[in-house]
C-alpha cells in the first residue's frame, strides 16, 4: 500500500466531473481504496474522494463513529431532501 498525495484546494482535478467506475471489483480499484485508506489514516482524517488524491474516480471512503467500521462508496448518487438550500463551509 502507498500514502498518496492529496491535492490541495483549486487544483483542477478537484474541479472536473468524477468518472463512473466501471468494476468495483477490478485490482486496481481495490488496491485505490487500500491506498487512500491509509492516507486517510496518516493525515488523521475521517473521509476521502478519490478525486482529492489526483485520481478523478467516483469514490468515496469514510469513518464515521455512527457506523460500526470504515465505509466505501462506489459510484454514489446524492439526492437533496428538500428544496432548502444552505450556503457556507
């Protein structure tokens, strides 16, 4: 496993539309996700998108105390709840 490099805000592969993944399944997307876990654990953080780690994938890892160990998400699709909208960081 390797630590990889995470970009940093206003880089351009932050700022282009994510790439479907074909095979969950394929070694290649295994061993991404095994990287970016550990370089979600050497920069003390509790989640990661491929993208922020210069592969413009959609991918998506976490580790939120709610859930009884870390979570993958391949492909997700985000569907707002209401109309409501909330601007800031």
């Amino acid at each position: 496993m390797a630590i990889l490099k995470i970009a940093q805000m206003g880089h351009p592969v932050l700022l282009q539309r994510a790439a479907e993944i074909a095979d969950p399944l394929a070694p290649a997307v295994q061993t991404l996700i095994g990287d970016m876990f550990e370089t979600m654990a050497d920069a003390d953080g509790l989640g990661l998108a491929a993208p922020q780690v210069h592969v413009p994938q959609r991918l998506v890892i976490f580790h939120a105390p709610a859930y009884d160990g870390p979570r993958v998400l391949i492909n997700p699709i985000i569907s707002p709840l209401s109309e409501d909208m909330q601007v800031g960081w």
